[in-house]
C-alpha cells in the first residue's frame, strides 16, 4: 500500500513517516483567527482574501480569517488526474489523493521543524541520505532568523496542493513514483526589510488596537518519492526540499 492509515487517528499517515507524531499532538487549523492586511501571493494561481464570520450569536464582534482560494493550471490539473489513475491503476489500488496530502502535511510540519533545529541525524528514513547531507551544509550558512523561518506551524499552513506527478523506470526495471506538494505557511520570524523574493507580508493584529505582529508567507516544495518494485518496503521518502529564497 501506498498509504499506511492509523485508523484511530483522525489524519492519516505516510508509511515511512508513521513515527512523525508518535509523540506530538498535531491538529492542523486551516485558518488564522485574527485581523489582516494581505496581499495576494505570487504563484498560488487564485487569491487571498479577509473574511468576517461570528463564532456565535451573541453580541460578539466578528473576527476574521484567511482564505486562500486555488486556481490551478488546467493542463497540470488533468495531468495530474490521469497520473492519479494510472499509479491507482498499475501501482496501488488504495491510492488516494486526499490521504496522500494529509500525510504529507504532517511530514512537512515535522521535517520542517528537524531543518530549522538543524536535527540532520533524526532526518535518516524520511529523507533521501544524499539530501540530508546538502541540507546540513546548506542550513549551516543561515543566520538564525532563517532557520526559525524553515519551521511550519500546523496552524499557520495557508494552502496545499500537489504539484507535478512522476512515474518512471530505471535501467534496472524500478518503478518509482514521485510527487511534488507545494505549502505555502505563514512566519513571524525576522526577515530582512527587502522581502524574500516568493514571500508577502501580513500586519497580524495580535491585541488590541496598535498591537500588530508582522508575518511572511512564505513557500515550500518538498518532493515524495515511492519505489513500486516488488519486495521493497512500500515507504515514501523526501527526494527534494526548497523553501522560498531561503533553502533551494
């Protein structure tokens, strides 16, 4: 399977990442409940918009909330359907989209975190040996505002989507599948005044009037693959990690 389901747990998991939460309590939130001055992103395809709503029917003034709404490329969007079909078709009939992403929401929140705590050692088996050692040496040229900036909260994840899909052979006859997941998260950490290019500044209001809390969007790639063949442990691993200007 493609997929490894705690079924008592409310999201699923990827196999090879089932150890990401043993010991955290993740509860995604797809909204930040506060006051905004936004900005659409660049490359998310659709836009950001302030919504009011009421918590209840009393007499309490409305908060408001992000929401991100996608437009994706319509040629990338049926492409990647037909690469849905074929992996549920030829590789794993369990497949599903929706589960995928969930799992890898909780693998880029726990990686994430990993990268900005620089715990290259406790990335062995859920990212590729080759990337963690470019990763280290990458990581050890940032300033420490950068590396908080690596970190993505579960409530500060705007919008997910899959990106590109790959299914290829290698000369000795592995199948392999990857994914592409594109995040885009929100930071408070202190970033230069020049914004980082692929980032955009929110004015949060954090308190009450005047107090207001500076936040970047910032943008995430990470990469999946899977090898198909016969008798390998069916587990997904991290090939690929870029985060805005920050880590390519």
């Amino acid at each position: 399977m493609a997929l490894f389901i705690l079924r008592s747990c409310r999201l699923p998991l990827l196999r090879g990442f089932s150890r990401i939460t043993k010991h955290e309590n993740v509860c995604p939130k797809w909204c930040i409940k506060s006051h905004l001055s936004v900005l659409p992103p660049d490359g998310i395809g659709g836009a950001v918009g302030v919504q009011a709503y009421s918590s209840d029917r009393g007499n309490h003034k409305p908060h408001q909330k992000v929401v991100v709404v996608g437009i994706p490329n319509p040629f990338i969007w049926i492409r990647t359907r037909v690469y849905y079909f074929l992996i549920r078709t030829y590789f794993d009939s369990e497949f599903n989209i929706g589960e995928f992403t969930e799992g890898a929401k909780q693998a880029f929140f726990h990686v994430s975190k990993l990268l900005s705590q620089c715990q290259f050692a406790a990335l062995e088996g859920l990212v590729a040996s080759d990337l963690i050692g470019k990763l280290e040496e990458k990581c050890s040229l940032l300033p420490p505002s950068h590396k908080m900036a690596l970190s993505a909260l579960p409530d500060e994840l705007m919008y997910t989507t899959p990106g590109d899909v790959g299914i290829y052979y290698d000369d000795k006859g592995r199948r392999f599948v990857s994914i592409l997941m594109r995040f885009w998260y929100l930071t408070s950490a202190h970033l230069p005044d020049e914004p980082v290019e692929g980032t955009r500044i929110f004015q949060v209001a954090i308190g009450g009037e005047g107090e207001a809390e500076s936040k970047r969007l910032l943008t995430a790639n990470y990469e999946f693959q899977r090898e198909f063949t016969k008798g390998v442990v069916p587990d997904w691993t991290i090939t690929r990690i870029e985060h805005s200007k920050i880590l390519d």
